[in-house]
C-alpha cells in the first residue's frame, strides 16, 4: 500500500520481534529454577495498561490515516477538492503545545514535591486544553460558513471527522485529568496521585504528537 | 529485586469484597461472575443465531412452504445469522467468557488487574446486544446487507434495513468493540502484569497463550471495523461520500461524485482476516491443554507451540485481500496475498501435527471433552484444507460466492471453534460448578453434533463445485445446477434441524448437573494448571485462600518417568530425584 504505512509495520515487528527473541527461547521443560528470579514486569499495572492503550489507538488513528491516503488517491475515486484548512489551526497547536507544556511542568513539580507549583500546573494544562478544544469547535463553524463546505467532498468529511476523532479522545483525557485534580486537591493517597499524573502527562503528549501527524496531514493536502 | 506479586501490593489491593447478593451476582467485579455473565449473553445470542439458521435451511430445502419467510427476511436472517455468531457469540465467549475465567486462574492471578473497568466492559457488551436486537423491531427491520455490510448496497434504498437496520447494526458493533477494548486492556494487561511467582511466559498453559494473543489482535485489528462503521454511519446519516460512489439509485442520481466502495472492503477485511483468528487462536490453545491432558502427556513441541501461536497472529494482518479477489486487483497484489495466505498455512499445519504427535502414544482417555478436542482436529484440518484452495486467486474466483465458501467457513470458523467451546465448557465445568456433567449425555451431544454437522457442511462443497451460489433466497430453475442438487439441500436441512435440536441435549445436561450432578472434586481430570489447584471448587473470590501460588514448573509434566502420579501440578516444587530426571532430560 502505502510505504510509510509498510515502514511502521516493518519497525514494530523488528521491535516486536527482538522482545520476542528474548523471552520466547527459554525451554521451560528443562529449568530447574528457583521462582524467586522470574516473574512479571515490575512496571504499575496501569502504565502497561496505558501503553496497550496507546497500541489499540495508533492502530485506529494509523487506519484513519491510511483511509484518508487512500481516499485520496485518484485510483480509488477523483472527487477529491483540496480546501484551505481555518488559519485557527494554528493558534490551536500552539494552545495544545502549552498544555502540553504545562502537564510537563505539573509532573517535574510533583516529582520535586512542590504543591503550589502542581497545582497551578495541572490547573494551567487542563484549561489549555480546554481552550483548544473550543479553537477546534472555531474551526469547524469557520469551515462550515466557508464557501469550502460541501459535506459530499471528502476533504471535508475527513477534516471534520480527524478532528472530532482527536478531540474525543481529549475529552476522555480531561476526565482523567478531573480526577487526577481531585486527588491532588484533597492529597490523600500521595502514591496514586503521582502515577495519575504521569500517566495523564504521558497522554497528553501522545495527543498532541498524534495532533501534529493529523495536522501535517490535512495541511499538505 | 525482591518480588511481590501484584495482588499483593498495598497501593493496587483493588479486591472489593462483595458484599450483597447485587454485587456479588449482577454489578459484580469478580472475574468468574463477569466470565459467565458474558457466557450466558453469548451462548443466548449464539441460540438465537441458530434459529435464524434454521429458517434459512427450511426455505432452501423447501423453498415454497414458508410464505412468511420473504427474500428479505432471508438476507436479514443471513446477515444477522453471521454476525451474531462471529462477533456476539465466538469474540465474546472464547474472550470475555473463557479468557476472563481462565487468564486469572491460569495466571496465579487473584482477579483481573483492572476489575471495575472488567465489569463495564460486560455491561457494554450487553448494551451493544440489547442494540443489536432492537435492530429487529425498527421500521423496516434489521440490515439484510451481508454480515460483510459491503456499500453501496448497505445503506441504499434496495436492501432490507437501510433506514434503521444497518444504523443499529453499526452502532451496536461500535459499542460492542468499545466493550472488547475494555475487556482486551484488561487481559493484555493481567497476562503480562499479574502472573504469580515462578509463572514465566513461557511457562504459561497453552490455553492463555491463545487467548493473549488473540487479544492483541483484537487490540489492533477491531479499530479497523470502528473505522468504517463511523465512516459508514456518516455517509448514511449526514451524507458525506467516504464510500458511496457516484450513484444511480431509484432512478435518481445521488449527490456523491466518487466515494470507494473499495476502501471500505480493504478495512472491512484488514479487521475481517484477523477477526477469523481471534477466534481461532484461543480454540487452538483450549484445544491443545485439551489433548495434553486427557492424553497424560505433555504437548509436543510447547515452544513451536507458542512460537506458531505469535506467527500466526502476525501473518493474519498480511492477507487481507484474499477476500477480494473478485474485487479486483492488481495482479502482483493478488500474488502477494495469496503467498502470504499459503504461507500462514505452515504454523498452522505444524499445530495440527504437534496435537497428533502429542495423542501419539498418549494414554488417551475418551473423556468428553477429549471427543470434542478430537473432532476439532478433523474439522480444522478439514476446513484448512479446503481454505488452501480458495487462497489461490485462480481457484477463488470460480468458487468465490458459492456453496464451497459456506462449506469452508464454516467447517474452519463454525463447527471447529464451536466444538472447542464444548470441550471447554465440559472440561472446565467440574471447576465452575463444582458438580461434574453427565457422561452418557456428553457422548451423545458429541457424537450426534460431529457427525451432524459433517452431514451439513461435507455436501456443502460439493454445491459449491455444481455452481450453486450463497447468499439465494432460492435457486429457482437454472441449467447448470441439476435437480438432486434441490435433493441435497432437502438433506442438508434435515441434518441442520438435527444438529439443532441435539442441541437441548447440552443444555439439559449443564442445567440438571448443576444442581443434581456428581460432586466434583478440586481436580477431577489430574490436570496440572494452576486453575485445578485452587483451595475452593469452584474458587471463591480472590481465588487462592490467603497465599498466593508459587510456580516451579511448565503446565505439561504429564507421565514424567519415575514418579508416582501421571501428572505433576506447576506448583510441585522439583524434590531431589525429580531434577535428576531434569538431568536426564538435559543430557538428550
Ligand atoms: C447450526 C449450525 C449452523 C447452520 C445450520 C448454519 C447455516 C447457515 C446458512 C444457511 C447460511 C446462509 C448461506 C447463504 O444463503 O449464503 C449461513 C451463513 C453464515 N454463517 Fe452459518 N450456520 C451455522 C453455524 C454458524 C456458526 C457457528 C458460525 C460462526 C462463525 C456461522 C457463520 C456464518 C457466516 C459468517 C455466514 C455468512 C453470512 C453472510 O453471508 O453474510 N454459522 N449459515
Ligand atoms: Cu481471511
């Protein structure tokens, strides 16, 4: 199909492949072992949660992508029109960046036990986010009264159904980052919040690497 | 790094004792609770299925009888027939049913490592059944499109239930795969997080390596039938062109100017291919314990085993296209899927010969559970088989849409995933219950369902070859199909209602031992996997009494020489004379 799609897949079996090399060869037959050496990965459960969450949706983001390449292409169908992309984008990036940012700084506070500071971080990230998910909404209303808006061309169907597929999937962020808040208010369990922070911070420049990909995408095309 | 097991840490303690009979029967977080609450969904559906397939063979064998059975009742029976079994009964039993009662038990786990979210993917799995039903009471009735749902056709006025049909259809299996995704993290996640002391990968039964893997193909490959639902239920609701293309219907051209049915099929069968072995791999790894223990010996070739169980799920995301060979395609394309497609043939080929060299000199018991795990072999091997022909693009395309495809699938995604999940229940039910089943019945329900779903399917073929097309309402008069084809179909329906019928054999078995059956003891088959070592039969919540289990060895020593029972338990610590043997082994 398509090479960077062939590329990627290339690189996760290597990857896949040398994990599997290490553990798979043992001959479970023959060991005489002590338990004591062996046994799951020393990781929080929820953090390998996290990462086959991240599997599952790159599959899902990289389809979507792969569909969008296809629908494109002028051998599948020629009803494609190229349409100019809202300049909010832009601005949009840049909110997303700080937020980012910002979920960053929350993580080094909580790392470095400094409340105030994760405080005002979280609080900081959360409403940037926020912002650039009404930015997007601006985006769509701006492509809607446009004269680009016809729902037929499929440069269209896609720019809106990226976007709403990338912001649903901060809006299920933010309800992670409303508890993780909650938790860091009241600071009662110390160990739990400090995962959900990471993990919340993990996320959100997961997001936005996916939201640069996506952006790229729409606007080299 | 001292270990301590997941379970067992302070800050992840999630086991909520239940404390009311709500909590611990209905909103329960217990992972044997939720395994049979998606049993029970799934089997009820699966009977429902059954039904539906049941009319369809009484309108083909007698195709002017049954004035209530309209052509469009009949595409509607067949889509619903085929999605029902595939996604609603097979994906949900062999994972949220077997793999959310065994992964723990056969981990050392105490419970799923996310048991709140394990609960909800039941409870969203039921929503997506509750949709998917109410699909049959819309206007117009359920989606007639093909369980395949190809466009244009789907959603444009011609097909049954394309106003609200296909919109239920859609629907539900997008809440049906949010379900999976819930429950998919959560048995990914205990697998490779929650194994007790001494449980290595590679010391894990057979039966979770299945399951695990299947899982992750689910993981990656359900995201491309969420991909095109959402894109489909968009160009139907607000009319946006991802796959409808430039379009004459009723007379009256349509707004799209080129959307790509095409598109649609590559992500349709891109989850569709895998879709065939995330049901297979976890019956190949129930299948293989199976064998292992009513043969008292350990499975030949464990680690190509497992290696064959990896290889597999990794070349089943290479040979999508092989389901769209009439499509059309670029001729190397059609090269390459139909090498790909033969390839994956080895690993599978070399599991079928790993569980005849493991029956080989086995000390083989007849157990019901063993007949089932024999008739899988046959019908597996047989469905295979039969599958190598349609890989090959010059062979497909004849036969493609035929009787030969409804014979092969079914013979290698119907029968054989159905007749491991027989065994299964037969072989894990003295656990589940504590009750052992009736044997007679058992006997009777395997031999009556093999040979009665051979009857079926074995004719099938050979249709197939006559020309006779799937997918008919009726094959009304036609020169190329003779008229003892009609006579073939007449048997092949009686057959079917048999198998159908036999049926209520399994069902009165189960529901009279559950109360009146045998008491079981904790490991009636002798098995060595840690889910017969529990404390408690059938276990209690948190499984294990107040330790956990310590494993010091793989789940296949069965008949080792030199000791006194034919099957050591993984948690048997290796005592002096046993690690001679070790030795011994060590030195061939
Ligand atoms: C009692 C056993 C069963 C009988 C008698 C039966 C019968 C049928 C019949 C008559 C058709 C329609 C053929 C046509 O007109 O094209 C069909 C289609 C199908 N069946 Fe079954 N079936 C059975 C079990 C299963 C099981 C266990 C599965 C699980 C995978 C399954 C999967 C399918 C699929 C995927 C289709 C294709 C639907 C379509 O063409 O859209 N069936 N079956
Ligand atoms: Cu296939």
């Amino acid at each position: 199909m398509h090479m960077s799609t062939l590329l990627i897949a290339l690189l996760t079996a290597v990857i896949i492949g040398v994990f599997l090399v290490r553990h798979l060869t043992a001959k479970p037959w023959l060991t005489v072992s002590q338990p004591d050496d062996i046994g799951p990965l020393q990781i929080p459960a929820l953090k390998v949660g996290l990462w086959a969450f991240f599997a599952c949706i790159t599959s899902l983001f990289a389809l979507f992508i792969t569909a969008y390449l296809m629908r494109m292409d002028p051998n599948h169908a020629s009803d494609w029109y190229t349409i100019s992309k809202p300049g909010i984008l832009w601005l949009n990036t840049g909110v997303l960046v700080i937020s980012s940012l910002a979920m960053q700084w929350a993580r080094n506070a909580e790392k470095s036990e400094n409340i105030g500071g994760l405080k005002t971080a979280l609080a900081v990230g959360g409403l940037f986010a926020l912002a650039f998910l009404g930015g997007q909404l601006i985006a769509w209303q701006q492509l809607k009264n446009s004269s680009y808006f016809d729902i037929a061309n499929p440069a269209v169907g896609f720019f809106y159904l990226l976007t709403a597929v990338h912001g649903l999937h901060l809006i299920g962020g933010m309800y992670v980052w409303g508890k993780t808040c909650f938790r860091t208010w009241r600071r009662t369990t110390i160990e739990k919040g400090r995962l959900s922070i990471e993990l919340c911070t993990v996320y959100w420049h997961y997001l936005l690497l996916v939201w640069f990909i996506l952006f790229g995408l729409l606007l080299s095309t | 790094m001292a270990y301590v097991a997941i379970a067992d840490r302070d800050h992840e303690h999630h086991l909520h004792d239940p404390q009311t009979f709500i909590t611990k029967y209905i909103w329960s977080q217990d992972h044997k609770v939720i395994a049979i609450q998606y049993g029970i969904t799934a089997i009820s559906v699966g009977v429902l299925a059954m039904i539906l397939s049941a009319m369809m063979r009484l309108q083909l064998a007698f195709p002017d009888v049954f004035s209530f059975i309209t052509p469009n009742n009949y595409y509607q029976f067949v889509t619903m027939h085929g999605m029902i079994m595939v996604i609603y009964l097979l994906t949900a039993l062999f994972l949220g049913g077997f793999g959310n009662f065994l992964i723990p038990l056969m981990c050392g786990a105490r419970d799923m490592v996310f048991p709140y979210v394990n609960m909800l993917s039941f409870w969203v799995y039921l929503l997506s059944v509750i949709i998917l039903m109410a699909s049959f009471f819309v206007p117009g009735g359920p989606t007639g499109a093909g369980w395949t749902l190809y466009p244009p056709q789907s959603i444009l006025p011609g097909t049954p239930g394309t106003d609200w049909g296909i919109l239920f259809m859609l629907i539900s299996l997008a809440v049906f795969i949010v379900a999976f995704t819930m429950g998919g993290l959560n048995y990914v996640t205990t697998v490779l997080q929650a194994r007790c002391r001494g449980m290595t990968l590679m010391r894990m039964p057979l039966s979770v390596w299945g399951i695990f893997v299947a899982t992750i193909l689910g993981l990656l490959a359900f995201p491309a039938l969420l991909v095109s639902a959402v894109m489909m239920i968009l160009d139907k609701t607000i009319g946006t062109s991802f796959f409808i293309p430039a379009v004459l219907s009723m007379g009256e051209s349509l707004d799209h100017l080129g959307g790509s049915p095409i598109l649609f099929q590559h992500l349709f069968w891109f989850f569709g291919h895998p879709e065939v072995y995330i049901v297979a791999l976890p019956a190949f790894g129930i299948i293989s314990d199976l064998i292992s223990t009513h043969a008292r010996k350990n499975i030949f070739g464990y680690r190509m085993m497992v290696w064959a169980i990896v290889a597999i799920g990794a070349l089943s995301f290479v040979v999508w296209a092989h389901h769209m060979y009439v499509s059309g395609m670029n001729p190397y394309f059609g090269f390459f899927f139909a090498t790909t497609t033969l390839i994956i043939a080895i690993p599978t080929a070399i599991k079928v010969y790993n569980w005849v060299l493991t029956l080989w000199q086995g000390n083989i018991r007849f157990t019901v559970p063993m007949m089932f795990a024999i008739g899988f072999i046959f019908t597996f091997t047989h469905g295979g088989l039969t599958g190598l022909f349609l890989g090959n693009v010059t062979v497909d395309l004849p036969l493609s849409d035929t009787y030969f495809v409804v014979g092969h699938f079914h013979m290698v995604m119907g029968v054989s995933p159905v007749l491991a999940v027989f065994g299964a229940i037969y072989h894990w039910f003295p656990k589940i219950s504590g009750r052992m089943f009736n044997e007679t019945l058992g006997k009777w329900h395997f031999w009556l369902t093999f040979l009665g779903t051979y009857s079926i399917y074995l004719p099938m073929h050979y249709l197939g070859i006559l020309g006779v097309p799937r997918r008919y309402y009726a094959n009304g008069i036609t020169d190329f199909i003779p008229e003892s084809a009609q006579t073939m179909n007449v048997g092949i329906t009686i057959a079917a209602l048999l198998v159908a019928v036999v049926q209520i054999i399994f069902f009165v078995n189960i529901i009279w031992s559950l109360r009146n059956g045998k008491k079981a003891d904790s490991n009636p088959w002798g098995a060595t996997t840690l889910e017969w070592q529990t404390p408690d039969t059938p276990p209690k919540h948190g499984n294990w009494g107040p330790e956990l289990p310590v494993v010091y060895r793989w789940a296949y020593d069965y008949s080792v020489p030199g000791q006194s029972l034919d099957f050591i338990p993984q948690t048997e610590p290796h005592h002096g004379h046993d690690s001679v043997d070790d030795e011994d082994k060590d030195k061939k």
